[in-house]
C-alpha cells in the first residue's frame, strides 16, 4: 500500500509524466509464472501458469482468488469461468488466497464509482444496436481504469466482482488451456488444431492422451501463442444453475468463518467502546477486571480507523472477557464537538435543502424555465435514516503479534488494507503482515472497515506472542456501526396544461461516504477538500426516463456519525425518493403507473423489457385478493436493471408483503440459481430496512442495541419471491446489490394503493402518515 500510495502522489505532482502514462497501454492483469504464487500450500503442490491459474499434479486446477466470499457466491462463479475455458468439471477447480499484487485489484469497482450517466455510459440501448459513448465518458473510464490497474486496490464490495473478473478470469484460463495445448503438441509432435479437451485431458484421435497435471511443467515453459476466448455457442456452464461447491462446507459445519478459527493457546478479546460515539474513556478502574475469574488482562484502544475509543478485556474464554468488560466501572467523556443527535440532524439537513445550492450531477435543458412556464407544480420531501449494516456474524478478528511479525484470521473485504493497519499498530512492515481471509459471515459494507482489525492486533501486542480472537457482541456492532447516512430529499415537478411532465428537479441532502471512508482507510487519497461523491446522489441523477428538463444536485454535509458503505448505498434510500415521487407523479396525472414509466422509456429500452418483464409475471393489472394491492418500481445500480412488483395486505394494521417479482437485466449470468438467491436475499434485506430499519442517536448513544430494537424480517413475515432474468449477450453486471433499491418504492407504493396515504420517509409506519 506504500509503494501504491507513493506511485499516485507522484504521478498527482506531475502532470507532464500524468500526460505521458495515460497514453501508455493499460498494464496487464494476467500475470506470469515466474511471479511467486500466493502459497499457502507447499510448491510442490502445483505448477503455476500464470498470476491467476496453477495445476496440481492430479490434473485439477487452482484459481487465486482475490474476492471475499459472504455468501454472494463469487467463489462458485469465478471457479465456473475458469471450469468453462479449460474444460475441466467444476468440482476439480478449487479456489486459495490470492496475493498482494496489483493484478488482483478490483478495476471495476473504481471505474464504477465514476459519476457518469447509465444512458451515457451503455455501449447499446438495445441489445445488438449501436450507441457512440461521449468522448468524456470514454477518457473518463480509460484513465481511471489504469489508475485502479496501478493502485491495485482488492476490495469485494459494488457488486463488482464478477465484471471485474469477466476478461482477466477467462483469459487467464484460456492461456493456461492454450499452453497445456501446446505442451502437448511439442511433447507429441502433432499439429495442435487436432488435439481436442475433455474433463481436463488433451487428447489426439491417434492415441496420445494426457491430463492437465501430466503436461504442466511442459506448459510453464510453452508461449501460449495466439489465445481465443471461447465462443459463447461453445459454452457447456456458464448460464447453468451448477451447484455450489461451498454449501456442503456450510451445511455440515466444517466451513471456517471468522468466529471459527481456533489456533493453539488461543485467549479471547471482549471489546467496551464509549456508548458516545466519538467519545473516549477517561479512568477505567482495571482491577474490577482483573480479579474475575480467567480474566488476563485490560488494553485500552484508541480511535482507530475511524471507531470510537474504549477498551478490551482479554479472557480464558469471550464469556468470561465479556462479563469482566461489562462490570469494569468506567468514567466515559463525550466527544469534544459535542454530542450526537438524530432529530437535530435531521433538522440540519432540511436546513441544508433550503439554504444550499448542492453540487450539480446531472442537468439536462432548463428545469427552472420549465418550472417557471408550468401550469402545475408538485412537490414533496422524502427522508431515509440512519442504518446499521447488523452481519450476522459480528465483527471479529484473530491476531497473533511475535518476533516482529503479524498474523491475522479475519473475514475482511478489504485485505490489504488489513494487512496496512495491522502494521501501523504493531510497527511492523507490511511484508511482515500475513493475512488468512476466512469466509464472512454477512459483509454489507461493514467489513471494508479495518477498526476490528487494528483493534485486535494492539490487544495482542499486549499478549505476549499468544493469538487473540476479538469478538463484539452484538451491542457493540449495533452501537459503533459505520452506518448508511441520514438522507433528505426535495424533489419538483412541473407539469403542462395537459398534465405531461416538463420538468423535474431533485435537491439531496447528506453525508457523503466516500470521503469519510478515504480519511480513515486510504488517507492518500483523501485530498485537502472533499470532491463530489457519486455515492450520495446515485438513484437519483441517473433516471432512465426521458424528462425533457432535469436537474439533479446533492448538498454533502458532515454530521459526524460515522457513515460507510451499506447494501447498494446511495441506490438503497435515493431509489425510494425517485421510484415513490415518480408513482406519485402518474396518480396525478391520473395514469396507471405502469402506462406512465412505459411513456418515459423510449430512450431506456432496457429498462422497458425489464420492466415489462416484471408486470408480465406479475399479472399486473389482474385481479388480486379483497383487501390487497400492487406498487411497482424500476431502479438500474451497479450495471443492473431490476423492476419489483410488491403485492401487499394489512394485517392487524402492518403491511404484510405476500409476493415480490423481479425482473432483472445483469448482462450475461454465469450461474442463474446464484441470480436468483441474490435477488431472493436482496428482497429479504430491503424489507427488513423498509419496516424496521432506523437508528436513533441521542447525546450520542445509539438507542438500538440489539434485535428487539432492531428488527429483521422472520422467516413467518418472509414474502414469496420469484425472479426472472432477460437474457443477454453483455457482460455481467452486479447482482448482490441491485435486488435492494426498488423494495421500498414498490411497497410503498402498494400502500399507496391500498390506503390512499403516501409515506414518505422510511420505514414504512402507516401510523405516521
């Protein structure tokens, strides 16, 4: 991380050698075999062919895998393009923890947070028709892909996985096949273009038959000549449901999380943060501790990464840690700027509406003249709260600190960043850092963080050499959170004498996260002043439909709660404001809201099959139970298109969702059951948070504490959901995220529907309306 921090403030410095590097190709992602694997087994145990592919002995192959598995199924669907292009069963790719190298960087990620326009940025609006992408848009995502090529940055998170890995993945395996295929013309002096692959043996019709593993020292050696990808009438798995490789694992137990690790004379860290956010302890009385029954000691922690202050307690076992940190009597001091409340914010970002202009995302023709010339004008102001991101494994990490070298366990979704501040509070280098990525729990945004992380690592410096596992409780993690911002909108339409919209304008106002994020975890890339967060007004500039005059702005404050990266982000609350304002702009113009997002799509035909696709299975239109309803809403995030229909009753008073239908376009989908688990999750999350989900902040201690203060969705409330995908020939987008933005507009406006009241802030609470 140094050495990439030192790259970008130098070429940042000097803008003539900035000139010369962006004309130079991009670097290439494939790596070589003379770079050092990521062993985590002996050498012996395979032939490495590039940075991405190795062969065992037995003919089976290996995948580096750079991603973090939470449950998304990214190692099940990286494995199947590599099982794809080198013909060899899915169950004999196996994936091991790639390095540190910049080819494991996620690309995608960064050229994704660029804030351009979806209908700008589609290389089609329909499939197979050509589109000329603006020339800024083109530079735009050329320059920051080489920026993300050199930072190598490996992160898991906006859904991006899988388009990251689309090019790399398949032609790493696809020149490995090649040099195994040519290993074995050399070897057998037989033209290559007649040897043929099966299950991972090369083959020629006059006898010669070998396996991967028999010809893979050979292929270490042999160019791969021309590579071809394969052609998509030549798949045989990709677009198949394939099981996944993970879940008997996970069934029977045997599966390693971050909670599961257990090393040789493990101790047990419980941690007691300020209950004020922000605040810091002042006298800890640490005997009270340490006379409880195998109690070994009491670390204070710093603020570190962004968390607040407090102490850990070093056990036997985590129970008799946690019962010693709770009885520890402790004088907690408030954050010097004061404390904490939600209701005061609110107020303050309601203010921030009305007294800002915002940073302008997306302007197109005159929405002011617009609404100067309207015959009618609609307005309303929406609001999202706080939220916690509530993993269902807590946050924990293990750290073992001896003779000047660290090693972690932990279920991160940033590694390298856990392996950098692992070696700033132990005082180590980074190449003295070692880090096992355990399975995740649940993620969310939550494990971009790296507080745990560094808070283990300065509770074992105290340990002298023993391993420590810190663990949360369940409290902690729903009271020191880096939770989703607060959020208030103001959205305008004007309308002609025929009731047609001319004009739309939306006025956001909020925390921005990625600044924040920056400051604590890449602080290099945090400059002097905050520049524009796409992340705050996603869901919002970039609406498929076709008003003739938008303007779209964000006001970024900073309230001081610690805001992150929460399931689909921006997308999550900004879609309720656009999806809800659109709904209530076709009851006022007295049209079926289906009938009036189908008018606006002309320039989205995309999104129109999407949203067609959803009314269609749906029975959009068709008679439903006395007493029930439907709302619809179509939202694109993380190169996604997803529409949802809700179908919804009240039972003693509370919404009761019966049937959720998606329709999605993700590009290409490598394994549909994936797809549809995703979706079946992302419904099951955006309902909890839709019903449930706030936080309350006052004198700066959340109020929520644990699950029956913050719920979720039991298994008794779950809906039916059924997805459907639009087949496509593009290349994959996101699927973890994009299945939470449009459950809440859907719902709320299925209440709509059935009550006639229109709820504009979230949760939902038809109490409130």
């Amino acid at each position: 991380m140094k050495r990439r921090a030192w790259l970008l403030s130098a070429t940042g410095a000097a803008g003539a050698l900035l000139v010369g590097w962006s004309l130079l190709p991009a670097r290439s992602r494939l790596g070589s075999a003379a770079k050092p694997w990521p062993q985590r087994v002996p050498e012996l145990d395979g032939v490495v062919l590039n940075g991405w592919i190795k062969i065992r002995a037995d003919g089976s192959v290996v995948l580096a895998m750079p991603r973090s598995e939470m449950g998304q199924g990214v190692h099940t669907a990286l494995a199947m393009l590599v099982a794809e292009e080198m013909d060899v069963p899915l169950l004999r790719v196996s994936v091991e923890q790639a390095g540190s190298d910049a080819i494991y960087g996620n690309v995608a990620m960064l050229v994704g947070s660029l804030p351009f326009h979806p209908l700008e940025v589609d290389d089609y609006a329909k499939e197979g028709a050509p589109r000329v992408r603006p020339t800024q848009v083109r530079l735009g995502e050329w320059m920051m892909g080489k920026v993300a090529r050199e930072l190598g940055i490996n992160a898991t998170g906006g859904s991006s996985s899988l388009a990251d890995a689309w090019d790399v993945v398949r032609m790493a395996a696809a020149t490995a096949r090649a040099s195994l295929l040519g290993a074995a013309s050399l070897d057998w002096k037989l033209p290559v273009d007649e040897l043929s692959i099966k299950n991972g043996v090369i083959s020629h019709p006059s006898g010669p038959s070998s396996h991967y593993g028999e010809l893979a020292k050979f292929a270490a050696a042999t160019p791969p000549g021309d590579v071809t990808l394969k052609s998509r009438a030549d798949w045989k798995l990709i677009g198949h449901s394939a099981p996944r490789p993970d879940i008997p694992a996970k069934v029977n137990g045997t599966a390693v999380f971050g909670l599961d690790v257990r090393l040789p004379g493990m101790l047990y860290a419980a941690i007691r943060l300020c209950p004020m956010l922000g605040g810091s302890a002042g006298a800890i009385q640490v005997n009270t501790a340490l006379a409880l029954p195998g109690v070994e000691r009491l670390v204070r922690l710093p603020a570190y990464a962004g968390s607040t202050a407090g102490f850990a307690v070093v056990g036997k076992t985590w129970w008799q840690a946690q019962q010693a940190a709770l009885a520890v009597p402790v004088e907690w001091q408030q954050r010097p700027a004061g404390a904490l409340d939600t209701r005061s914010i609110e107020k303050s970002l309601e203010a921030a509406l009305a007294r800002e202009e915002g940073y302008v995302f997306y302007k197109k023709g005159d929405a002011g003249q617009a609404e100067a010339a309207a015959t009618r004008k609609i307005e309303a102001v929406y609001s999202a709260p706080y939220l916690a991101h509530a993993t269902l494994e807590p946050m924990n990490c293990t750290a073992q600190v001896k003779d000047g070298k660290v090693w972690l366990w932990a279920p991160t979704q940033v590694p390298q960043m856990a392996v950098a501040v692992a070696a700033r509070v132990a005082g180590v280098a980074e190449e003295d850092v070692h880090v096992t990525v355990t399975l995740l729990g649940g993620g969310f945004g939550r494990r971009l963080e790296v507080d745990c992380v560094a808070q283990a690592v300065r509770t074992a410096l105290e340990c002298g050499g023993r391993p420590v596992q810190l663990i949360w409780s369940r409290e902690e993690d729903t009271t020191h959170d880096f939770y989703r911002p607060m959020q208030v909108a103001r959205l305008r339409a004007a309308l002609d004498d025929k009731g047609a919209v001319t004009g739309l304008s939306i006025k956001s106002a909020g925390d921005a996260i990625t600044p924040r994020w920056l400051e604590r975890n890449l602080p290099v890339l945090a400059g002097p002043f905050d520049t524009p967060d796409k992340s705050a007004a996603e869901g919002l500039f970039d609406l498929p439909y076709g008003f003739a005059s938008q303007a779209m702005s964000h006001v970024a404050t900073r309230s001081g709660v610690p805001v992150g990266y929460w399931r689909s982000v921006g997308h999550s609350h900004n879609a309720f404001f656009s999806e809800s304002f659109v709904d209530e702009l076709a009851w006022a113009a007295g049209q079926d809201p289906l009938t009036f997002r189908r008018t606006l799509l002309d320039e989205a035909p995309r999104h129109l099959a999407v949203l067609d696709l959803a009314a269609l299975k749906a029975g959009w239109g068709s008679a439903l139970p006395d007493g029930w309803a439907r709302g619809i809403a179509l939202h694109e995030s993380f190169g996604s298109i997803v529409a949802q229909v809700v179908e919804v009753s009240l039972l003693d008073g509370r919404p009761r969702v019966h049937r959720v239908v998606c329709a999605v376009d993700c590009g290409t989908v490598v394994n549909p059951a994936i797809v549809a688990q995703q979706m079946e999750g992302s419904v099951i999350f955006a309902l909890t948070a839709a019903l449930h989900g706030r936080i309350d902040i006052e004198e700066g201690v959340v109020l929520q504490k644990n699950f029956p203060q913050y719920a979720m969705v039991g298994l008794a409330q779950a809906p039916v959901v059924q997805t459907y995908m639009v087949p496509s020939a593009r290349a994959p987008g996101g699927a973890g995220e994009p299945g939470v933005p449009p459950l809440a507009p859907a719902l709320g406006n299925a209440l709509f529907a059935l009550t006639g009241k229109r709820l504009r802030s979230l949760p939902l609470m038809l109490s409130n309306a």
